[in-house]
C-alpha cells in the first residue's frame, strides 16, 4: 500500500469503527474489480473485511449499495428463521458511525465494512468434479432463499447486461461502422452469429411473455464467489454480490457452465480443444437443482440448457464486437485476443449443439 492509500483507509475506517480499534488494514483477496482490505483489530474486535466499489464499473455507487442491503438484510431474516448463522451464511454490512451500511468519503468514493467470515475459505477454480457439484448448490440455494424477493425492486445497475438481443444490435452496429476496418476478416464468425440469431431472442422474448419469472440473479456465478466452512468443505455462503440485479435463473446457471465446463481457457487459439464437459454439466445440474428445492418453474428447468448456450453466444457476440470496435471494453494481451475468445465462445455453442440431447436428457434425469 502507497502511503497515500494507507491514509485514506485509516480515514475511511475511523467512520466505522472507535479511535484505537483498528491494528492494521492491508491488501487482501486476487479481486479484479473493487479494492479489498483485511483490517485487523485490537482484542474485543473481529476482523474485518473494507471494500471500496469500483466506480469505473458501477456508474451507479447508490444503487449498487442499496440492492447488497436489500438482499443481505433478507437472507439475515430468512437464515434466522430457519436456524441458521446468518454472520456466516451471508454478508454481515458493518453501519458506519452514522447508521449507513455504505460510507461515501470526501472524494465520492464509496466503501464498505464487512464482518470476516472465520474457518472459510475460496476456491479460485475446480479441482475436482466434486467442487463444481458444490458450487451448483450453492447458487441453486442462493435462488431458492430469493425466489420470493420482488426482484423488479432492485435496480439494474449495469443496463441490458443479459438481454442478448440488444448485444446483438451492438454487434451489427459494430459491423456497420467497421471503425477498424475487421468485419471482412470475421465472415465466418458473423455467418454463424446470423444463423442463430432468433435464438437468441428466446429468453427475453418468454420474460416478455411472462414464461419466464423474474428473478434475483447474481451474475457472476463463478466458484470463486463461494465461501466454503474450512473444517466441514460445506458450503457458507455466496459473495461478490454487487451486480445482484433482476434478471433470469437461466442466466445465472448457464454462465457458470459456459466458464466451469468448457474443457479449454477462454482465449484457446485451437478451438478444438474446446468442448463441453458432460461430467461437469451434470455435477453442476445435480447441485443446481438440489440446492433450488423445487423453487424453480417447470419453463425454468426446461431452458437451463438454452441458458447455458445463450450465455455462450452472448459472451461470444461481446468478445466479437469489442474486437471490432477497436478492444475497447475488454483487457487484451495482443491484438487479436478478443477474436481469439469470441471463436472459443461459438465453438463451445456449437458442441452444446452437439451434445444437446445429452444435456436435456441430463437436466431431466434431476428434475424433482
């Protein structure tokens, strides 16, 4: 930490916590997005976990605060009722000094002081099958615990972030202008985007027509979001909870097959190296469906397979248009990195293609 950065969390943590109880706040956790700090106390305290949230991605810092309250303070309630540890099971958001469970310092920054959860740790990717199966669980139970939450009263923090027909419109515009002058050397890939273009309407065209509910998703349904009790291997509780927005269940469970069960990186140059895991496909359906209870709608079970190719295309489509927009949105390590990712993208759809009968014969086998 700069000493700059070590005086600004020492201000920032004096809006939260006495004079005298804080021993040291330094760099914490592999996040990419928001800055996070492990602060740790003088006898009597715990510890701590301080965040700031990255205003370069969340235009809207209130909004993005208010839905974690919102959410954080119904699982409390949900988890107390049934039991449970809600100080472990979920975020505990620490007030500051004034009673607000965010704190916006003199430069508009907006931070966060979260309990740390003792005896857990974080899984930065699968191991073994068995993790996968796990990581299913526990963000079918995150939806089970929120399928009664009004999701349309949390705000859309990031606009359009799953509605794949409106990536799509980006992409043709993309096309259109050619700013790089590109779109002659992607024919192929924009033939098989064309070719699945109703498709990709699908979703949002059954939540327009109500076949689809709508729900609270979390959006980043890695397995590194997962908090697992150190002595037990259970599962604790869901993190990272700052692009919770209303949204499909589809889309939660198909990103989490799109990254979790491809046999390949994201950005493999040889496509065909990429392929769908079928044993990580049914893990992850086995813990998904186990953890929602029956709580999701029979639409809802029969598309997760469509969720999970949609989520495919869309990513697809975005590496596509960031490449022909002159790889503006995404980090690239060379300049045809995001081509080199929009390709694993299609070629991981179209083994889903493939292996579609496998998949739907899959979600069904653990239907309840």
């Amino acid at each position: 930490m700069t000493d700059s950065e070590r005086k600004q969390t020492q201000e920032v943590l004096r809006a939260f916590l006495p004079e005298g109880a804080v021993r040291s706040c330094e760099r914490f956790g592999n996040g990419h997005i928001n800055d996070t700090y492990l602060v740790e106390c003088a006898e009597g305290y715990p510890r701590y976990v301080l965040q700031r949230i990255n205003r370069e991605v969340f235009h809207n810092l209130h909004a993005v605060s208010d839905n974690v309250e919102k959410i954080t303070d119904f699982l409390r309630e949900k988890i107390i009722a049934q039991g449970g540890d809600p100080n472990r099971e979920t975020l505990t958001l620490i007030p500051d000094k004034e009673g607000r469970k965010s704190h916006m310092d003199g430069e508009g920054q907006c931070w966060r002081l979260v309990l740390f959860i003792e005896d857990a740790v974080c899984y930065e990717q699968v191991e073994r099958p068995e993790d996968f199966y796990l990581s299913g669980k526990a963000f079918g139970h995150f939806q089970r615990m929120l399928a009664d939450y009004p999701a349309e009263t949390l705000v859309e923090t990031i606009p359009h972030f799953h509605d794949t027909p409106s990536r799509l419109k980006a992409l043709w515009q993309a096309v259109r202008k050619d700013v790089c002058g590109y779109a002659g050397q992607v024919a192929g890939e924009l033939e098989f985007v064309a070719a699945r273009e109703r498709e990709c309407g699908t979703a949002m065209d059954m939540l327009a027509g109500g076949e689809l509910p709508l729900r609270v998703t979390h959006n980043d349904t890695k397995l590194n979001n997962i908090m697992f009790d150190a002595k037990t291997g259970d599962t604790l509780c869901v993190l990272d909870l700052d692009t919770i927005m209303p949204g499909l269940s589809i889309f939660d469970f198909g990103d989490a097959i799109r990254f979790g069960a491809n046999t390949a990186l994201e950005d493999e140059r040889d496509t065909g190296k990429v392929s769908l895991s079928l044993e990580l496909y049914e893990m992850f359906v086995r813990g998904f469906l186990e953890g929602c209870q029956g709580s999701l709608t029979d639409n809802e079970v029969r598309m997760l397979p469509m969720g999970a190719k949609l989520m495919t295309m869309e990513c697809g489509i975005r590496f596509l248009t960031d490449y022909l927009e002159g790889s503006v949105y995404f980090h690239i390590d060379y300049p045809e990195h995001n081509l080199v990712r929009a390709r694993t993208q299609f070629a991981l759809a179209q083994d889903m293609e493939r292996k579609w009968k496998v998949m739907t014969d899959i979600v069904d086998k653990y239907r309840t």
